[in-house]
C-alpha cells in the first residue's frame, strides 16, 4: 500500500497558471502531481549540471541529424 503525505506550499498565481498550462492541466492538485512525477522520472533532474547535459545533446542530436540530411 502506498503511503501518501498532505503537503502545502505557497507559490505565485502565474507560476501555478504556467505550470497548468505547460502540464495541460486544468487544476492544480493535477498540474502538481504531474510535475513532480516528470521530475523525479526526467534523466536530466539526476546530473548535476542538468542544462549543460541536455544543452549537448540537443547539439549532438540536431548535427546528427544535418549530418544524415548531407548524405
């Protein structure tokens, strides 16, 4: 059985309406979940240096693909 914990926090209005908005969630309980869910599954939230790890692959995956569009 899972163990689930009440928790609060206070936030700005326009952070919870970008977070529905970018989740596709209309209300904030579900907004929520599904962030928390994203972060703690994403491989970049486990590297230290997150943006520069998802920056160079980005890079890596845009030249591969240049790089097969010359072929």
């Amino acid at each position: 059985m899972a163990k689930i914990m009440h928790v609060q926090t206070v936030l700005m209005v326009e952070d919870i309406d970008a977070l529905k908005a970018k989740t596709g969630e209309t209300n904030t309980k579900d907004a929520l979940a599904k962030a928390v869910s994203h972060y703690l599954e994403c491989e970049y939230t486990q590297v230290q240096n997150m943006w520069t790890t998802k920056l160079e692959n980005v890079v890596k995956n845009r030249t591969k693909g240049i790089y097969q569009e010359e072929k």
